[in-house]
C-alpha cells in the first residue's frame, strides 16, 4: 500500500504533459518514421520546444524519481555529448 501511494505522489509531482514527454522518450524507437515527425504527431509541439523541456525535465528530482533509469540514461547521454562537443571544440581551437 505504500508503494502505490509512493508511486501516485511521485507521478503526482510531474505534469500531464511531462509523464507524456518521459514516456515519448522512453518508447520513441517503436514508432515508424522520424522522431520529429512523431513528436509533432503525439505531443502536439515543436521539435525544438520538445527538446527544450525534456532537458529541463530530465533535472528535475520528479522526473528522477518517476523514471530513475530512462532519467539518468538521458543525462549519460546529454553529459556524453557535451564532452565530445568540448573535445572537438578544444582540438579545434575554438
């Protein structure tokens, strides 16, 4: 009983459009055809403007405690990125 309550208060503590945002994230491999064609087809937003709030999202302590693993593979990744970005950017000159 616990466990649900637990549970209930940590998806109470994100948005409709957040729990929508995560689970896109979580499953967005299953759909046909891009990834930006399915964003504007599901979530009704921007490419841009959903890559906007899911990196908001994804450092939030709920988004954290809704979903634990896709969140910090999210940030794996977005870490990941940035420190290639720099690399290049160093061996560059930039």
């Amino acid at each position: 009983m616990a466990e649900s309550a637990s549970v209930e208060s940590r998806s109470d503590a994100l948005t409709a459009q957040e729990r929508a945002i995560l689970a896109f994230e979580g499953e967005w491999r299953r759909h046909v055809g891009a990834k930006e064609e399915a964003i504007r087809a599901e979530l009704d937003l921007a490419p841009a403007r959903y890559y906007q709030l899911l990196g908001r999202l994804i450092e939030t302590e709920a988004a954290l405690a809704y979903d634990p693993m896709l969140v910090k593979r999210l940030r794996r990744v977005r870490d990941q990125r940035a420190a290639d970005r720099a690399a290049r950017e160093g061996a560059l000159g930039l």
